[in-house]
C-alpha cells in the first residue's frame, strides 16, 4: 500500500513539474508533420483540453475550433492524434473513396481490453478477418431481410406489451404518461433479448438484463480517464476500476447462465429435434449463430465464454439505446407540432383504415410521411453525433494533409446533418424537406452517393443494423400514432434543444405526455 502511494505521489509530482515547464515552451501544432491544424499543445501532455473536458462539452470545444482552423483538425493525448472531420465531402473521401484505408479501428487501450474481450467484438475489431467473420454472421444469420421477418410475431407480441404498459401509466395518472421512456426501453429489450436468446423470458428476467447492461453502458463513459497512463490511472481510479470490473462480473452472471441454457436447447436438438411446445417457445438466435462460429486464424477454436458475452452485450446494446433515443426525440417533436402529428395520422389512416387493429409491416412502405418523419428525426437528433473512432492502416492524404497511421478518426455526425449548406434551417424539425422538392428527397443514408447525413455511419463499418433500425422506427413510431394523440401536458414546454450525453445523446427532460385513446 505504501509503495503504490508512493509511486501515485511521484508521477503526480512528475506531471506538475512536466505541466509547469511546459508552459514556458508552449508550442503550436499548426503545421507539424503536415497533421491537420489544432490548438495549442503541451510536450508530452498534449491538449489540455482532454484532461478536464467531459464528453458533454467537447462538441463546442471542437465547433469552435472548426470555425477558426477548417474543416479538419488535430488534438494530441499525450503522444497519440485525434483528428475530427465535420464536413460530409471529406467523410466522404475518406468512408467511402478510400474506404479500405480508413476501415480499421484504433487498438483498445490495456486497461479496457477486457471489456471488450481484447476487441473480439464486430463495432471494435480490427478491419481484418475476424471482424468479417463476425460480420458476416451477423448479417446473413439475422439482419438478413428473410431472417428478420421471421421475427414479425416477436414485434406484434413487444407492440402488445409497450400500449399496455402506456395504458396502464396513463390510468394510473389521469391520463399523463410520465414514464413513456422507460417503457419503450424495456419493450424493445423484450424484443432484442428474444432475438439474441431466442425466448420470450418472462419479465423479472428481461429486468435482470436491462438493469445490467444500463448500468454498465452508463458507467463506461467514467472509463475515459484509463486513457491517459493507464498503469497509473488504474491505481489513482482504483476504486472506479473496480465498479467497472464488478459492473462486467454481473453482466456475465446474467448473461453466461443463458448461453449454458441455449447450449443445452442446442444438443437436444440436435439429438433429438424439438417437441411442439419448443418450436413455440424458441425461434433461431444471434446466440444461436455464435455458438456456431469458429476462427480459423486461431486454431479453428470456438468462441470463448467471454467473447461470447460481448457480442451479446454488444448485440443487446446497439439494436436498443439508438432506438429508444430516436424514437423519443421523434415523439417529443411530434407532441411540440401537432400538426405534423395529425398528418403522419391521417397518412396511416388513408392506408390501413380506421378499423385495422395495427400496423403491419408490409403496409409501412406505402407511408412516404412516416418515413420523412424518421429521417428528420434521424438528421436533427442523432443519437450518436460522432461515429466510432476509425483509423487509417497506412499514411493518407486527406484535404492536403497527412493523416498518419494509427491516428483516431472522428466524423461528427450531428454536424454534418445540420450544415446550413445542404439544410435550410437545419435546427427546425420539418419533415418536408425529405418529401418530393425538398432538400433531402431520396437522401441515401447509407451515404454511397453522397453524405448529407450519417446516422448510421457510411462506408465499410456503417452500422450492420440499419435496416433493422429503420424498420423498428417506423413500426413503432406508425402504431403509436395510431393508437393514441399524444399532447403536451398543460403547462409544460418541451424544449428539444437541450440534450444531454449518456450512452447515446438524450433529450435533457425525458418526455411526459398527455394521451387521448383513438379507439376505444
């Protein structure tokens, strides 16, 4: 104990002097190596700017230093770069034109491999063959389109279960749903659980896994600080990386006795088929896939207990916060403009009828205005306004300047959908402009054309679950309307300008709304 006090008072002691030295022979990275312009820097330390920024306030760090430095530009941690991009040619040059050399992802740092298996997992491998394989797998054994329809009755089933739960709010507080959020959260876990676990668990277990992974998503962003000297920090944060280790032990004491369960559906079946009663009850699932993979660069070995968690987390995680959050910004524009609200229903109205009990999925495609209002809702308020960091496997040229192997790659999402040069009032919600005449007609987000906008990211790591997520939106969002008008309660703004980062960025006030029962 003594001697790791020690050591903490000697680097700490070690930093001050480096800090007080530095000061007198401040320089600027203007123009060093030919890197991107950036702010000034400290030998060694870098830009201070990382060491008391939080994630909430680095986005108008970085907006003003793209006002003053262009389109590109540079912060140094300690030895490493970070370069960010906030204009959509530029993401486009690089995620697409280029899109090889800037497919990879940067090393995880020693002190965070564990949480994510030493990067076994499809959003941080490394552009190589492993990250295909899982790729690959996800995409061909789930988010095929024929795969997903097979999970049809799973989203009717999680649609029961969200009105009722809506219902149930709204009665037991005269008519005002105060936690529509949180509903919708644990919904659409019901709905990724019976996808990745392939059963409908009952709900204290569905809770198990939600309370898990939320307290484990939310925690993460605490983890920045093992990025500078991780040895060192781990011993100064103590005490965090210890939650951070016991966060993980819990998700593996939820999450492992369920593979050992499928493991064991998985040999009956084999052995002997499923009974009627199983056919029922179990459906195909991500899990079921993974268990069948193996890795040929490493012996043609299966995944680990460990890997196999992550994926699952990783699953879980990515096909729920980003839902949830959109829809939320969604709803909450459409309870600040009615108008915009009465006609996405008249829309539905005109194609399913007064009578039909819910949307189908085979009629969203014949509800333009649906899919308008996703969209803006995906263009003004993103959930993610950066993509993962990305990094090149060589030494490029980007817009005249050198972006040297092993740099992290930022891409601000939210930036590049409300540039003022593509989108006229860009802060305004207004569906319109993805209708016939407008700006955005026949906007490719995939963004293989051109980026007007990346929710979902562009190019060779662009999120394998887009279609899935589109899908989801439009669902949820058209039997929502259908089922209820949803109203501002009297009194109460609902200001969606203000956002706040958790995992994904939030609405600062979550939504509360008064609901009036379209059918009775």
């Amino acid at each position: 104990m003594m001697l790791n006090w020690l050591l903490i008072s000697t680097t700490t002691l070690f930093i001050i002097i480096i800090i007080i030295i530095s000061t007198i022979f401040i320089f600027k990275t203007l123009n060093n190596g030919g890197l991107p312009p950036g702010p000034t820097a400290i030998p060694i330390i870098g830009n201070l700017h990382w060491l008391w920024s939080s994630p909430p306030t680095i986005e108008p760090l970085l907006r003003d230093l793209h006002a003053r430095l262009g389109p590109i530009v540079t912060l140094r941690i300690g030895s490493t770069c970070a370069i960010f991009i906030s204009d959509r040619h530029l993401a486009h040059d690089a995620l697409i034109t280029h899109g090889a050399v800037f497919a990879d992802r940067p090393p995880a740092l020693p002190a965070t491999r564990v949480f994510n298996s030493n990067q076994h997992n499809i959003s941080s491998a490394s552009y190589g063959p492993l990250w295909r394989l899982l790729r690959r797998n996800l995409i061909s054994e789930i988010l095929h389109p024929s795969r997903v329809k097979l999970f049809s009755n799973g989203r009717q089933w999680v649609l029961n279960i969200l009105i009722s739960k809506i219902r149930a709010s709204a009665e037991a507080n005269n008519g005002v749903v105060l936690d529509f959020k949180q509903n919708l959260q644990f919904s659409m876990f019901c709905l990724l659980v019976l996808m990745c676990f392939g059963e409908k668990l009952d709900e204290n277990a569905i809770r198990d896994i939600e309370t898990v992974e939320r307290n484990w998503l939310l925690y993460f962003n605490k983890l920045t600080v093992f990025a500078f000297v991780p040895r060192i920090s781990k011993l100064i944060f103590r005490k965090r990386w210890n939650t951070a280790m016991d966060l993980r032990q819990k998700q593996k004491d939820i999450i492992i006795p369920l593979i050992r369960t499928r493991e064991k559906h998985k040999e009956k079946q084999n052995k002997q088929g499923w009974g009627d009663d199983e056919k029922e009850r179990f459906v195909y699932s991500y899990l079921d896939s993974l268990l069948d993979i193996k890795i040929p660069e490493d012996g043609d070995r299966k995944l680990t207990d460990d890997e196999l968690v992550t994926l699952c987390s990783e699953f879980l995680t990515g096909g729920i916060d980003t839902t949830v959050t959109a829809l939320e910004w969604i709803m909450a524009n459409l309870v600040k403009q009615p108008e915009i609200q009465a006609k996405l229903f008249d829309e539905i109205q005109g194609v399913v009828g007064s009578e039909a009990e819910e949307v189908k999925e085979e009629e969203l495609h014949k509800m333009p205005y649906l899919k308008a209002v996703v969209l803006e809702g995906l263009r003004r308020h993103p959930p993610g306004h950066f993509v993962l960091p990305h990094t090149v496997t060589e030494d490029v040229m980007l817009n005249g300047y050198v972006i040297p192997k092993g740099a992290s790659v930022n891409f601000m999402v939210a930036e590049m959908g409300r540039d003022e040069k593509v989108w006229e009032n860009p802060m305004e919600f207004r569906p319109e402009r993805f209708m016939e005449g407008g700006e955005g007609e026949g906007v490719d987000i995939t963004g293989n054309k051109e980026i007007k906008m990346m929710p979902f990211g562009a190019g060779r790591r662009i999120c394998a679950g887009v279609g899935l997520a589109m899908l989801h939106l439009e669902y949820f969002l058209a039997n929502l309307i259908k089922e209820f008008e949803w109203k501002a309660i009297n009194g109460e703004d609902i200001d969606v300008n203000q956002e706040i980062l958790e995992f994904t960025t939030v609405i600062k006030t979550t939504l509360r709304a008064r609901i009036i029962r379209r059918r009775i």
